[in-house]
C-alpha cells in the first residue's frame, strides 16, 4: 500500500513536470516566432520601385519615395530595439513638478488626451484643485502615473500583465490583462482608469488594426489600442523617449510646469531649462506624494510656493465632473 | 508578413495621395537652413520645409530638395535630399572639401526646391566661414576644466569675445555648465570649470563646446569625452527577487510557503481520493 | 433492519410537491434572467454596471465574499462541532455540507463574473504570479472547493448504499445510480475503517482550509492601502464574520427542510436551541471585532478613518450600516438569548435576517471604501462618486443566489438530508444503552 502511494505520488509528480515542460516549450517557441514576425524587413533604398500589393490582390508599382514611411515602421529597423518589458538599460526616468508655476491651464491634458486617443471620461492626466482644509492655501496639483519603484499595482497583479522596468517606467500588456481591477484597487493614486465599453479611437482603430496585423502590439507603443476590458494608465510615454523626444505632457505646458529625466544622468529638463535635478530638488525642498506609504514614486513635487500666479487665475478653466472631451 | 508591411504601405500611399490632391494648389514653401560643423566628424545642413495652409503653418514632406553649391556665377549641384515626415532633412556634407568657397574664403550655398503640384518653388541661401573649436579637459589645482579655442579658419587667426555654450550631453536636452555666455579671451579661449560629482555612463561624460548659430560660421560644435564624471549605480530591482517582479523571480519565500501548502493539501486530497478507490475495491 | 425501513421511510429523498417544482422552475427563471443579462455584459463590456474607475468593484466582489463566507459552515459547523464532540451536531451536518458545496462553488462563478476578460481566464495559469493574493485565491478556492465535496461525499456512502437497497424494486433506474455512487458499499470492515479514518482527516483538514479562505478573501482587501481596508484585523474579522453568515444560513435551511421533508422527529427544538446558542457565540464574537474596525479608528481619528467611518455611521451608508448592525447582529444575539427566541420559527427569522445582515455587509466591507481614495475625485462625472448596482448587476447577483439554491435544491432532492446510517448507529447505541443501564 506505501508502494502505491508513493508510486501515484510520483506519477502525479510526474504529469506535472511534463506539463511544465510542455509549457516551457510552447512559450519558448512562441518567442521565437514573435522575434521572427519582429525581424526588420529589407531596407529598400529611395528611388527605387516598390512593388505593393493592394487589398484586392492586385499589383502596383510605385516609387519607394512616394511610400510615406510610418514611424513605428522605421523604428523597427533601428538597433535600438528593446526589450518591452525590460525597457532601456542605465536609465531611470523620473518626473518633477513644479507646484510653483501650475495654473490648471490644462495644456498637458489636452495634450495627453489627444495623443493617447483616451476614450474613457477619466484622464490618465489630472491637475487636482488641491486644498487640504479650510486653514490651509489651495494649489493646483498635476498628477501623472507615478511609476512607483515599489509599485502596488504590480505586485498584486495575477498575470505579470502589468510590469515594471529597469528604467522605472510602469507598464500594461493590455493582451495579457485580464480586467480584475485589483491593481486600480492597490494604487493608492487613483491613476489607473479600465475600459468599461469598446473604446472608440476614431480613425486610430484603423491605423491599429492594422499594427495588429504586423503583431505591433505592444505595452509601449501609447498603450494603443485601448482594449475593452482592461486596465490603462499614464505610460510616461516610452514612444517618445526611445526616440529622445520629451512626454506630451512636458513639451506642451506653457508654464514649464512638467521636468522630465534621467535620474542616472542627475538631469531633468521642461524643454526650456535643463537643470541638475539632485540640485532641483535641494534648493526648492522637492518631496513625493504619500511617502508614508513606501511605494517610492519616480515623480517628484516642487512645493507651491512664491506662486507667479493667482491659484484663481485656474479656477476659470477648472472642471469638477470632466477631464476628457 | 511581408505582405502585410505592403498592406500599409499601400495603404500610406493612398493616404499621402489624398493629402496632396486635398490641399490648395500652389502654397508658397519657406525653407530654413543651418549649417552644422561637428568637429571630426563632418558637417550637414539641417533645413526645415514649412507652407501656410489655410494660415496655418504645416511642416511639408516628401519634398526633393536640390543643394548647390555657388562657385563664381556658377550653380554647382552637390545633392539632392528629402524631407521626412516633420519637413525636415539633413543633407551631409562628407568633406568640406567637397565644396569651393570663393575669393574671401566664403561658402556660398543654395537650397532649392523645384515646385509640385500643391507647392510652388522655393529657394533658400546660406553663406558661412569655416571655423574650428579645438577643446580639451585639463586639471587644475584638482579641479577639472574645460579650456576651448576658437580659430577662424578662413584667416587662420584666433576669434576674440565670441561667446560659447558648454554643455554636458544628455538623453534629451544637454545641461549647460560655466556662464551663461563664456566669452573667448584674447587667445580665442575659454575656461570652464566642470562641476563635481556629474555622473555619467561609466564615468565618461561628452562635454560639448558649441558655438551656437553665429551668423558667420554657422554652428559649430565640439565634443570632448571626459573620464571625470560620476558612475552610475543601476539602483533598479529589476534582477531582484522582489514582490513586483515577474514570476521567474518571485521571492524565494513566496515559492516554497505557498507550495508546501498546496502540495501537502492536495497530496491529502489525493490520499482521501485514493482511499474512495480503496473502498470501491474491497 | 426494520429499524433502517422506518428511518428510510422517513429520510429517503422524496418527490417534490407542487411546492417543489414552482419553487425550482422559479429559480430556472431567474438564472436564465440572470444569463442573458450576463451575456450582454460580455458582448457590451462591464458598462451595463454601473461600476466606475472609483467604484472599481461593486456588487460582484461583494456577493463573491458572501458566498465564500457562507462556505465557511462546512468548517464552523462540522469540523468544529466534530473536534468539541458535540453529538447534536448529526441531523443538521448534513445541510451544512450541502450549503457549503453550493456556496463554494457559486464563489468560484461568481468571481469571474467580474472579471473585465472572462475569455482569458487561462492567463490565471498560464502567467499566474505568486505575489498576487489573487494567485492564492486561485489556488484555495478548488482546494476547498475539493474538499467541502470529499467532505459531503464521504459520510453519504453508507447512506447511498442503503438507498441503493432500498430503491432496489421500487426504481431501479435509481437504485443503479445510487450504488454506483455508493462505491460498493457493503458495510464491510475494512470499509468503515477506511471511511472513519478518512472523514476523520477531512473534519481536520476541513478547518487550516476554511481558515486560509477565509483569510485569503480578507487579504485580498488588507493587503491594499485603501482605508476601511488596510487593517490587521482584516483576517479574523472575516472569519468571523464567515462563521456568522455560515451558521445563519444553515439555522435558515435547516427550518425550511425541517418543514418541507416532515423531519420534526430528526431534527427538534432540542437542536434549534443547540443552533441558536451556536449563533449567539459567534455574533458575540463578530461584533467584538467590529468594534476593533470601526471604533478603533475613531478613537485616533485620522482624517481618512473618520471620512469613512463617518459615511457609515452618519452620512450615505448609515441606515444600511445600521441595518446590519442592529439587525443582522445585536437583535438576534438579544432574541437567541431567551429560550423562546430559540423555538425553530422565530429561529428561521432570525436566521433570515443574520442572512441578509451578512450580505449587505460585504457590500459595505467594499463599496464605501472605493469611493473614498486618497486624493480628492476630480475631473469625472457626477454619478461616480456613488455607487448603486445596475439592473443588469442586479440581474446577474440575483442568479447566482437562485444557483447556489437551486444547487441546494437539487442536492436535497437527491441526498438524504439526515444521515441514515449514522441515525441509526446513534439510535442503536442509545438503546444498548438503555439496556445495559436497566
């Protein structure tokens, strides 16, 4: 009887290593096939022909110059390709806002709204009419993703579909969501917003689908498309700092509100001044929101003081029940 | 694949077409042009192509540019460039050589564009002197320096009280260092002092001297790469075993509690399984 | 043996009555209601609910808690009543284990009704991470799920055998099932032993499991930062509140069977007064840990704390809150306290109010709490700053009660309610008993 047991306990044992394996096998072998339909097509040189196939079967010849290159198409072709979920080696990107100087123009929302087509009525961008109690001064207070380096988010979600990077930067792989909100319910920030319809993206749709076709998806590519059913959020767009553009965000305030940098470099920029951020921080008393609560946001805050403007000045543009149009 | 990537693109093409045909025939271009010298490495013309639409200023793409050079009264045509999708294009020179300046050892060089069919013609001038910085770390009193020199090379003489930017390359804007303005002494140098602790890849920070778009040399840059800066610490927990990572690096606690548990649950739920078959049996 | 014919006589499963089949049909009704609604939700996405990315869980998670909790009878009632050899237990283990199989697996449903991906239900296993309390959900959930069944399933062998016997003549049909489920149950020796000695390891195992869900469930609320959630008490309050769902919801059962299946000889007011007492303990010890979740913080008063704490006492939640509390606690504790409030039909009442009481409060373990985050709710419409289900999440909440009573249903139909095989070794027991004392 000891015989069977052991006997069974090992074929138990058994099957689910095999199964492991057969798991193993099957991801190892859906990489490489990912990596192969990623491989870099030939560089076909200008004043060439191009011979292209239209939807109906038919070929045309065109002049490769009058083919308008996507960027996505071109940024396959760089070296700089990455690893998604890894992200940029000897990097760490953080944020700065300056308290001081937000008048809730709400510039970086528009902005932010408009290139990641955000559908939902939540904003992954807010500027919050901040005012602790009745005693205490009111501010305009910005808020981004923090890509916290001991994210909440992360470590509750069940299926690694969102992630964190060595550059810091908090992802989603909306493909691999499963819509359980539980990381909505651990960040602290009220960040993260969830798709509760088909997300409707106007002419983007299109233009993704047929990303989809050439298996482009991918956590940073905008987060787009938005998918019914999971999870979206403040991507600190990695789309653009790959190719060494600044978020949406920073370039379009007109106050110089946003900094945006390299942490291992000490330098954060707005665009107009580039400024030694260990020094930033030191002389304006630079802090994060709810340190209490150790998730070690990546996004820092300038205090609101000596303010060039009115906080009342904002309030013209301040909306209580709308963040998207 | 393949024929996927040709899908869209066709589909640009189509896309691009509509865009010419849609817009207002005959749009005047107005072009911008910046001679750029990087020491060492070469020098290039960066032109920006842009036409009021509707009065609105859009960037033009897709245009062919020709570049000539102007030696006498005569066009000599060096290339031809396109811009990108932002109106923008950078045409290489390989070697100033490559070109002739004329009798004051000006260069004088013309960019044109020939006109389509929402387009008209345009033409743009630039004339610039070649100029060299020749710049390098030197330590003084154990302080790092930067010393740089300005030469006019159409004359060969010293530039006296230009001023130069000095900057620390960055990943998207470079973070200036010294003044505001460092203005070249009366041997065509300056001296800036390079702050403590800047930390860079493997120490090694590129520190650029630029003189920024002069009117007679165009712009002209220098990069020295300095063993002088900070190392920096990956200090990122993306190899540790933490509770936000992946699940190939799940802490080590997490993997056996938990599996004991299960495994000692189930291994009994088994057992009582195995005693259902027992009694089936007997 | 004439001994088993009256026992069989009297706990053979039966037909249902007219009673039965309005009762079932009604039930079907509203699971299919409840179907189509759920098939929308999944064609038009969770905007048929009226969640929001504040209320971010609503009436699904709530109900999902409900029903674990209520799955904690198996523990509380067998396992527990076992181990302290309470011998009044027999008539009503039973019930218990029925009631703990149908809520166990109606939670296992109903989870994944809130999920926004139904379809990748598989990435649970596939990409399963063990640092998400959800993982350990995944986990514990089948693990009870198998053993509430092995624990139902054990004790009926005996039971199906004799029916096997007994239903022999009069359907065979029948009779071939039940054999077949009763594994060949002679009654040998070698059989009974291996049985004993497996219900025993079950009724022990049966109890790190129920705790582990239980607790599972409630760190899936304490291990996040929200307040009203982020306690250490988080763990022990659910288990007790589970012991109080669970036992209500038995008390509430036991009374309808009772009544339905004529087994006022089996189960008397002797073992109401039994129940009743049971309940009073464990709503005594609920409430104390009630008053370390919300007292507690009121007494340091920091800001978030007294937010909450306020909307429950006073502000949008205060009458369900009271509800809840008054009702679905100290009321019964104070009616169970006298003999006559532990008569079977005031018992059923209370029992249905305990019932109630425990649902809503899962509702107010998570609904309150959403809709007061840390920073201020800006910048999004009006409505999300509160939270009522929707028809839809109404619809499908509804269903899944109506499935884990039709479970129930189905499993009484079947299943002896009172354990034959044990009655009667009690029976003979007591009278050797009587025998030898005479």
């Amino acid at each position: 009887m000891e015989n069977k047991k052991t006997n069974s306990r090992r074929k138990f044992l058994d099957k689910g290593l095999k199964m492991g394996l057969v798991t193993a096998i099957g991801a190892i072998g859906l990489t490489k096939i990912a990596s192969k339909l990623n491989a870099s097509p030939d560089e076909t040189g200008s004043q060439d022909k191009m011979q292209l196939m239209t939807t109906d079967g038919t070929v045309i010849e065109v002049d490769s110059s009058e083919v308008m290159e996507m960027d996505h198409s071109k940024k396959k072709q760089t070296e700089e390709e990455y690893d998604v979920r890894e992200g940029m080696p000897n990097r760490k990107f953080v944020m700065v806002i300056d308290l001081a100087k937000c008048k809730n123009a709400l510039k970086c929302q528009t902005a932010c709204n408009k290139q990641h087509y955000i559908t939902g009525d939540h904003a992954w961008l807010k500027v919050y009419k901040m005012q602790e109690d009745a005693d205490t001064a009111p501010y305009w207070m910005p808020t981004t993703c923090m890509h916290c380096d001991q994210p909440a988010c992360v470590t509750v979600c069940p299926v690694d579909a969102t992630f964190k990077r060595r550059d810091g930067l908090v992802l989603i792989d909306n493909e691999r969501c499963i819509g359980c909100r539980f990381c909505m319910a651990a960040c602290p920030y009220s960040t993260r917003v969830f798709n509760w319809k088909e997300p409707n993206q106007g002419e983007i749709t299109m233009l993704m689908d047929m990303e989809n076709q050439t298996d482009h998806h991918s956590a940073d590519f905008a987060g787009l498309p938005s998918v019914k059913g999971t999870v979206d959020k403040c991507d600190f767009c990695p789309h653009a700092i790959k190719d060494n553009v600044l978020p949406h965000c920073v370039t379009a305030c007109p106050n110089g509100v946003f900094y945006f940098g390299d942490k291992y470099e000490d330098t954060v920029t707005n665009g107009e001044e580039t400024l030694r951020l260990s020094k930033l921080l030191e002389d304006k008393h630079g802090y994060r929101l709810m340190e209490g609560l150790g998730t070690k946001p990546s996004v820092f805050y300038l205090p609101p003081v000596d303010r060039l403007v009115d906080f009342k000045e904002g309030l013209e543009s301040f909306t209580d029940y709308k963040s998207v149009d | 694949m393949r024929n996927q990537l040709i899908t869209r693109h066709f589909f640009l093409v189509v896309l691009s077409v509509f865009l010419y045909t849609s817009s207002f025939a005959q749009d005047r271009v107005r072009l911008k042009a910046e001679y750029v010298k990087i020491m060492n490495e070469g020098s290039y013309f960066d032109i920006q192509a842009t036409a009021k639409v509707n009065d609105e200023n859009v960037n033009v793409s897709k245009i062919e540019l020709i570049i000539y050079n102007l030696v006498g009264d005569e066009q000599v045509e060096i290339g031809k460039t396109i811009t990108n999708m932002q109106g923008k294009s950078r045409f290489k020179l390989k070697d100033l050589n490559t070109i002739k300046p004329d009798s004051s050892n000006t260069y004088n060089i013309d960019i044109s564009f020939a006109g389509n069919d929402a387009f008209s013609d345009a033409s743009k001038s630039i004339v610039f002197k070649d100029a060299a910085i020749e710049a390098k770390l030197v330590t003084i009193d154990s302080i790092n320096y930067v010393t740089a020199t300005l030469i006019d090379k159409s004359t060969d003489s010293l530039l006296i009280g230009q001023s130069l930017k000095v900057q620390i390359q960055r990943l998207f804007k470079s973070l200036p260092i010294g003044e505001e303005f460092n203005e070249t002494d009366e041997d065509g140098t300056i001296l800036v002092p390079i702050p403590e602790g800047i930390p860079g890849v493997d120490g090694i920070l590129a520190i650029e001297v630029i003189l920024s778009e002069s009117e007679e040399f165009g712009t002209v840059k220098t990069i020295v790469k300095a063993p002088i800066g900070k190392h920096v610490v990956d200090e990122s927990t993306f190899d540790q075993r933490t509770m936000w990572s992946p699940r190939n690096k799940t802490p080590l606690f997490l993997l056996i509690f938990p599996n004991i548990l299960t495994f000692g649950i189930w291994g009994i739920i088994i057992y009582l399984i195995l005693n259902l078959i027992k009694i089936n049996k007997s | 043996m004439k001994n088993y014919d009256k026992l069989l006589n009297d706990l053979a499963p039966q037909k249902f009555g007219k009673k039965g089949v309005i009762w079932t049909i009604s039930l079907v009704v509203l699971i299919v209601l409840g179907i189509i609604a759920y098939i929308d939700q999944i064609i038009r996405g969770q905007m048929v609910t009226n969640m929001n990315d504040y209320a971010l869980w609503g009436v699904y998670i709530s109900n999902f808690v409900f029903f674990v909790a209520t799955s904690f009878v198996g523990t509380a009632a067998v396992a527990v009543l076992r181990l302290t050899n309470n011998n009044w237990r027999t008539p009503i283990v039973r019930i218990a284990e029925i009631i703990a199989v149908a809520a166990i697996i109606m939670a296992g449903i109903t989870i994944t009704i809130d999920m926004g991906r139904p379809d990748r239900l598989m990435n649970l296993f596939i990409h399963g991470r063990m640092q998400s309390p959800i993982t350990w959900d995944v986990i514990i959930i089948p693990t009870a799920m198998m053993v509430c069944i092995l624990l139902l399933y054990f004790p009926l062998l005996p039971d199906f055998g004799l029916l096997g016997k007994y239903y022999q003549e009069k359907k065979p049909n029948l009779s071939k099932w039940y054999k077949r489920l009763s594994l060949n149950w002679t009654g040998s020796d070698t059989q009974k032993s291996i049985q004993i000695k497996s219900i025993q390891i079950i009724a022990i195992l049966i109890i790190p499991v129920g705790f582990m869900l239980q607790t599972i469930d409630a760190w899936l609320f304490s291990t996040l930062y929200r307040v009203g959630w982020d306690s250490t008490n988080l763990g022990a309050y659910f288990i007790s509140g589970a012991a109080v769902a669970g036992i209500g919801a038995l008390v509430t059962a036991t009374y309808v069977l009772q009544k339905v299946y004529k087994l006022e000889d089996y189960i008397t007011d002797f073992h109401f007064d039994k129940l009743g007492k049971f309940l009073v303990l464990v709503c005594l010890i609920y409430l104390y840990f009630n008053l370390n979740e919300y007292l507690i913080p009121q007494l340091t008063s920091k800001k978030g704390a007294t937010t909450h704490i306020n909307v429950l006492f006073v502000g949008e939640y205060a009458p369900l809150f009271w509800f809840v509390i008054v009702g679905g606690l100290i009321i019964p504790v104070i009616v169970l306290l006298f003999r006559r409030g532990r008569k079977p039909f005031p018992m059923f009442i209370i029992g249905l109010l305990v019932v109630i009481g425990s649902w809503w409060k899962r509702y107010l373990i998570v609904t309150p709490t959403l809709l007061h985050p840390f920073l201020p709710i800006q910048g999004v419409p009006e409505e999300w700053r509160h939270y009522f289900p929707s028809l839809h999440e109404w619809a499908i909440t509804i269903a899944t009660l109506a499935m884990a009573l039709l479970i129930i249903t189905i499993l009484v139909r079947y299943v002896p309610i009172v354990p034959i095989q044990k009655t009667a070794d009690e029976q003979e027991a007591l009278e050797l008993n009587k025998n030898t004392k005479s």
